[in-house]
C-alpha cells in the first residue's frame, strides 16, 4: 500500500484534519451536534485510516495495542468515575449536580467529563477491534 | 419539496435493500450496505434529527464498513450459494406477519404529530427544564449524558464487553495463554 503516492500524501494531510475534527465534535458536543460517540468513532477511522495506507505495523508503532487496550477500561472508569466523585461529593450517582458549588457548572463538568470517557473507550475500542481483525490476515492488510 | 426528498429517499432505500438480498458478490453488498447507512443518515438529516444522523453516518457508513471489508480480505468475497426447495409455507409465515406489522402501522400516530404520546410523556419536561438544569444547549446531548446517563453508562459498557469479546475471539488472550503454558512450549511430546 505504501506505493501508491496520492494516497500517502492526501492520507497525510487528511489523518491530522480528521483527529482535530474528531476533537472539535468531541468538545463542541455541548453546543452543537455530536458527542462522545461520534467523536470515537472519528477518532478511531484515522487510526484506521493510517493502518490502512502505512501498514499494520507502523501502526502498531504509532497506536500501541497495549495503550490502547488499556485506554478501553480507562475511558469506561472515568465514566463510573464521575458517578461516583458526585456519590462523594454527597449527591447521587452520576447526580453531576453535585460536582461543584453551583448545580448548573456541576452538570456542564459531569457532561464534559462523562462523553470524554465514552470517546476515549469508542476510539479505542474501533481500532483494537479493527487490529484484531487486521491481524489475522496478511501483514500489510 | 420535503415530501418528494423523503419519496426519492425512500425509493433508494427499497432498491438498495432488495440489490443486498439479490446480490452474490459480497464485496459490492457491504459496498451498498454503506450507501443504505449513508442515505438512511441523509434522511436523519431532513427529519431534523442531527445527531442520529451523525452517529449513522460515522458508524454505520464508515466504521462498519471497514470492518466488513476487513472481514472479508479474511474469508472470500463471494457467497457460497445453497438450493433450497420452494416452501409454501414459509412464504405464508412471511405474508402474514408482514401484513400484521402493516397493519400495526395505521394505529401509529402521524409523524410529527404534536399529540402524539412521544411528543408528551417526558419531552416536555426536557423542553422546559433542559437550559435551567444544565446550561447545556444541545438538548440532545442533556438527555444522553445526563438525565439518561445510566442509560449511556450501560451502552459504553455494552461496547467494552464487545471489545473484550473481539479480543478473546481473535487472539488478545493468547499471549496470557502462551504466557501461563511457555514451559511446555518447546517439547511438544511432554504435553498430556
């Protein structure tokens, strides 16, 4: 795959817009469509992205599996994490209102806090699944 | 003019999905089951429903996609075809039950009907309460995050099983295994 020249300089140019986009979906999910979800998902189709036109392995270099596979559980215990942090804080679980001193700035932290779980679990979750299933193939996929 | 857009719409969608049943070659069926994501995603988009078509369109058009590709560089791209012998009575189960969910549909109120139940059980609590509770202005994102945030808990969850499932299936655990077994490795005869 690495010989082909237009799709190694547009991927170039397109994987650092993509993530970006996937950050902007991810933090603007507030105020505009998107969310944790999507932004995962966009996330994880430039890791694929790049695993397709660079190779599993210089892939593998770039995204470890091991950091990946990690990141799986990290983003799902910062979702139950920001449960119990307002359970702490002495509201409820996943009650955000009790986050902070105001309700209202609570919400916006849980909110926040919560879709940055999910997109970190979605993202990693699309490109483990995708280098399973590219591993066991040929090499270069 | 939405009316036609929602007819043209719809009429793809029929061709798309009746082209997938009759197709052979798998590698153009996963090729048109993304465009059925794709125009399911743009009809999202004209009943105002951003944030389904987002996750359509990321999901269903892009990330399945590929991992059905992926699948078949795996196994072959064609499907093995099987005769079968005609059964009546399998076409009268499939009559039957598609002219009962036919049916069903006339007691389903109109769409976009302000007086249908949807529109009232909870939505108004939302509509009212969303901006004073949370300051958020995407409803959508509220509803997901916060007033439903067990709900959301359980779906990130559903998707860390699944990873973990793939990971079992596919051999993410055959490290450990090789790990826990490295003594018997290299002597296949000591093994029981």
């Amino acid at each position: 795959m690495i010989r082909h020249v237009i799709l190694r300089v547009m991927a170039k140019m397109l994987i650092p817009l993509i993530m970006l986009f996937a950050l902007y979906v991810q933090f603007h999910g507030d105020y505009g469509p998107g969310g944790g979800f999507q932004a995962g998902v966009i996330f994880g189709a430039a890791i694929i992205l790049f695993a397709l036109i660079f190779g599993l392995e210089r892939a593998k270099q770039a995204f470890p599996p091991r950091v990946l596979e990690v990141l799986v559980a990290v983003g799902l215990m910062i979702y139950g994490g920001t449960g119990l942090a307002a359970i702490v804080k002495g509201g409820n679980f996943l009650g955000y209102g009790a986050l902070a001193h105001d309700p209202v700035h609570g919400q916006h932290l849980g909110i926040l806090l919560v879709e940055l779980g999910v997109g970190i679990t979605v993202a990693s979750v699309m490109s483990t699944i995708f280098f399973h299933f590219a591993g066991r193939g040929r090499a270069d996929v | 003019m939405i009316n036609f857009i929602h007819i043209f719409l719809f009429t793809f969608l029929a061709i798309i999905a009746i082209a997938v049943i009759r197709m052979r070659d798998l590698f153009a069926a996963v090729m048109l089951m993304g465009i059925f994501s794709l125009l399911s995603a743009s009809l999202f988009t004209v009943m105002d429903a951003v944030d389904v078509a987002f996750t359509e369109a990321s999901v269903g058009a892009g990330i399945s996609t590929i991992l059905m590709l992926a699948t078949l560089s795996l196994t072959t791209s064609k499907e093995s075809t099987l005769y079968q012998r005609p059964r009546p009575l399998a076409l009268v189960v499939v009559v039957l039950t598609g002219a009962a969910l036919v049916y069903a549909t006339f007691d389903m109120p109109r769409y976009g009907d302000p007086a249908a139940p949807i529109n009232h059980h909870v939505a108004d609590y939302y509509i009212a309460r969303t901006m004073d509770d949370t300051g958020v202005p995407n409803m959508v994102t509220a509803i997901l995050a916060s007033y439903r945030g067990y709900d959301t808990f359980g779906e990130t969850t559903v998707i860390f099983t699944a990873c973990v499932g793939v990971m079992l299936l596919l051999g993410g655990a055959r490290t450990f295994y090789r790990w826990r077994h490295r003594e018997d490795a290299g002597d296949p005869e000591a093994r029981p």
